[in-house]
C-alpha cells in the first residue's frame, strides 16, 4: 500500500466507509475508479463524487445493498465512448455511480469485452479501511483506448504511484500464486491460501469430481473408524433456494452444490440392532463430542479436496436455527443431526484469504502461556488492521443495550466511553455487540437441548441401566 495517507476531503469518509462495510464479505468484485480512484492512489485531483465499478450482477446486489441510498434505479445506459448497467446513489449528500460490466467503445468504433475487475484491481488504505481501486496503469491504458489522450496524459508522471499498492490476488483461493517461491508443495499451497468462496460461476459440477471430492471426505480421520457422520447432497433448484431462504444468504443458492454433513447415530443403531450389538451411543456425551468432531473433520476433508480440483466451497454454520424444519425437509431419521452446511462450486469471482493469528499466539510450548496485554491487543490488531466500523445512534444503542444485559451498568458505561474516546467501533465489540449479540447467544441453550433430545440425542439425560 502507499506508505502515505491519501489526502481526501473528509467529507468522502462517511460514504466510503459506509461502502466499505455494505459491501464487505458480499462476494461482489468492485473498485473505485475516476478522480477517487486517483486521489486514494496518490494523485493531487479534485474529487467530486465516488465511482464504483463491477460486473452486471455485482451492479444488481450492490444497488440491493444500498438501497435506501438510490436516486436512480439501474438500467442500460449506453453513450457516445461507454456503455453499462448504471445507478445513481446518493449518500450524506455525495453522488456516488454504480457502473456495471462497463464497456468501451474503441478507436475502430468497436466495443471491447466487459472489464474484469479482477485483472485490474489495487488495494490501498485509508482511514483503516483497505479499499479496492482500478490502477493506475489500467486507466492510462484505458483512456488511450479511448482515444482520450489529454486524460492518458495527465496520468503519466504518475503511473510509479501505483506500483506501492496491493495487487488484487489472480487465483481463487486468494493471494497471489508464489507457491514456488513460499510453499514446499502444492498441499501446503492449498491449504495456507484457503479462503471461502461466496462468488460461485454457473459451472456445474462434473458427476465424476463431485464423487471423487464426496470420497476424499470419506477418507478422513474418525474415532474407531466408527465414521459416524452422513452427508445429504443437495443440488435441486429448489430446495437450495429453500436453503438460501432459511440461512439468508443468497449465494446459497447459486452455489451448484450444497452438503449438509450430519451426526448419524442411526446408521450405527441399525448395524448394532441386525448383528444384536449392544448400542448407547446415542445417549452418551463422549460418543456425541467425537462423533462431532469426526463429522467436522470429514467437512474439512472434502473442502480441502474441493480446493485441489479447482473448486472452492463455504461453511453455514447457521442451520442450526431451523434444524426442526430439516428433519422434516430432508427427511432425516431419529439420531441424525445436522451439523454445518458446505456449499461447492466453481469460483466466479477470486475469495481473498482473510488474515489469521499467527502461530506465536495459537501455539503454546508444552503448557498454556498468557501472552502479556501488549502482545495479545498487538496480534489482534494486525489480524483485524483493516476493520473498524462507523459509531451511529443506533449500533450505540444496540450495544449499550447488551452491554447491560450481559454484564450489567458499570460495564456498559465503560464499553460506550471506551468507543467514544476511541472514535470507532473495534472489532471485538462489532462482533458480540452487534454481530453475535453477547446478551442473546446463551438464551438459547434450553431451547438447542431440547431440538437434540427430539432429534434422538440423550446424552443430557441421565442413563438408566437395566435390571441384572
């Protein structure tokens, strides 16, 4: 990135940070463009509005995102040089210009192909937000396809600026390919460059992948070699809409293939019942915990494989909120649970890897070791150095409000005095103050014990051994 902070009149920070956060983790590939996109890269340029550039769908979802910001509905706008989907937002009073599969017309009067973002795309920081902008180089070069050279001029003694950005990843499991350079073997590769896939293309899955992908997922380590997980694969229109509806999350359903991996204690039972097997393992808490454990084990199995033929794949973790209405959907017997939801396919757009905790904070020598405050605040703050979010009236009410609920007034007082001498809101209170509201999560607890006993788990309940 450049190692200067961009000089943009502050009054572009609201709409770029309210940007920033909507478009976060959507899946939508976009950059700033125009005079923005220069200024954050360095160059002196009066700015008037921001310009926002992406594919047809990611126009589509954008506008979806900032809906209550439209001043003019999408639609086909075709001129004299470009042609694209384009709206109009405005917000805290800037003209913001949503511009997708952006076409222009060349010097022959041809139109070339719709940009890809991907190929062109530079991160830069501003104000702890890491933003994706068109470079330098590319908009020179476009400008000159154009035919409009005094612009292509004025870019010139500043084409080196853009070099100090942070070039977009090329492949899709996010950074930059440099596995020769960096990784022993391709393994290693896959798994230090996993990230999830929320963009899926409209491939569809070869039968012959998805079954060699579904038996590496077999493959994987399980207590006893009792394997007691099953996978429901789903690749109806209709029931990954279904599923889309139910985890509101629309990606869900363009994904071609959903799993849902479950707990199956009623494959053991049976096999138990023909060969008059004693059987309790669904009444017993060290059966559930490895058999959870395996389950997830063999999720991950079958991502990594996934990863290794060139697909990318995303866990749902929510359908445990309507895990009810799977039994009855998928038919699922008494002792079969379902765990976490795994969505495959080809990637449409490349995941970027999110940073991580280093292995001087996850791994301890021989026995636990406290990092000292400095050096725990030190490594969440470089995992989380692009993530701050805006203080409104209302996420101050929201969090006060679990504050209070969870710990009560004194500290709560001290959470909201603590993000106002901060001026923003930090990720960890994001997470549990707004995100996973901290005073709700452990409500639940009854009501997720009881969804376990009538799905055939006992455990919670005491055993009662037959009489002698």
């Amino acid at each position: 990135m450049n190692t200067s902070e961009p000089q943009i009149p502050e009054r572009f920070f609201l709409p770029l940070q309210i940007i920033a956060e909507r478009l976060q983790d959507s899946g939508i590939d976009w950059a700033i463009t125009g005079s923005l996109g220069w200024a954050l890269q360095g160059i002196p340029v009066e700015i008037h509005d921001i310009d926002l550039q992406t594919d047809e769908a990611g126009a589509v979802r954008m506008e979806e995102l900032l809906s209550e910001f439209s001043r003019q509905k999408l639609y086909r706008r075709i001129s004299e040089r470009l042609q694209s989907h384009f709206a109009v937002l405005e917000i805290s009073r800037i003209t913001v210009e949503i511009m997708g599969a952006l076409q222009k017309r060349l010097e022959n009067g041809q139109w070339e192909p719709a940009v890809d973002i991907r190929l062109h795309r530079r991160w830069v920081g501003y104000h702890n937000m890491r933003l994706p902008v068109l470079s330098l180089e590319y908009e020179h070069r476009a400008y000159n396809q154009m035919g409009r050279t005094e612009k292509a001029h004025l870019l010139e003694p500043y084409l080196h600026i853009g070099k100090n950005t942070m070039t977009e990843p090329k492949d899709h499991h996010g950074a930059e390919d440099t596995s020769q350079e960096q990784y022993p073997n391709e393994t290693m590769r896959l798994l230090m460059q996993r990230a999830s896939l929320r963009s899926f293309s409209s491939k569809p899955v070869p039968a012959d992948v998805l079954r060699l992908i579904l038996d590496a997922g077999n493959h994987a380590a399980s207590g006893g070699n009792l394997q007691p997980w099953s996978v429901i694969k789903i690749q109806s229109p209709e029931t990954r809409h279904w599923l889309a509806e139910c985890c509101q999350q629309g990606f869900i359903e363009a994904a071609p293939v959903s799993l849902i991996f479950c707990i199956d204690f009623h494959r053991l039972k049976r096999w138990a019942d023909l060969e008059t097997g004693p059987f309790t393992a669904d009444h017993s808490f060290r059966h559930f915990w490895i058999a959870f454990q395996d389950t997830i084990i063999a999720a991950q199995n079958t991502c990594t494989a996934a990863d290794a033929m060139g697909l990318g794949s995303v866990y749902i973790g929510t359908i445990m909120e309507f895990m009810p209405d799977l039994q009855e959907k998928l038919k699922l017997p008494q002792g079969v649970i379902p765990v976490v939801l795994v969505c495959l396919g080809y990637p449409k757009n490349a995941p970027v890897p999110r940073k991580k905790l280093g292995v001087d904070a996850l791994v301890h020598e021989e026995t636990y070791h406290e990092l000292d405050d400095d050096a725990l605040l030190a490594a969440f703050n470089e995992k989380y150095s692009d993530r701050s979010f805006q203080i409104t009236p209302e996420r101050l009410e929201t969090i006060e409000k679990v504050c209070l609920e969870a710990h009560g007034h004194e500290f709560a007082d001290r959470c909201i005095a603590h993000i106002k001498e901060a001026g923003t809101i930090n990720p960890v209170i994001h997470y549990f103050g707004l995100h996973y509201l901290a005073n709700e999560m452990p409500m639940d607890n009854p009501k997720f014990l009881q969804i376990l006993q009538d799905c055939g788990i006992y455990w919670m309940k005491e055993f009662q051994k037959k009489d002698h």
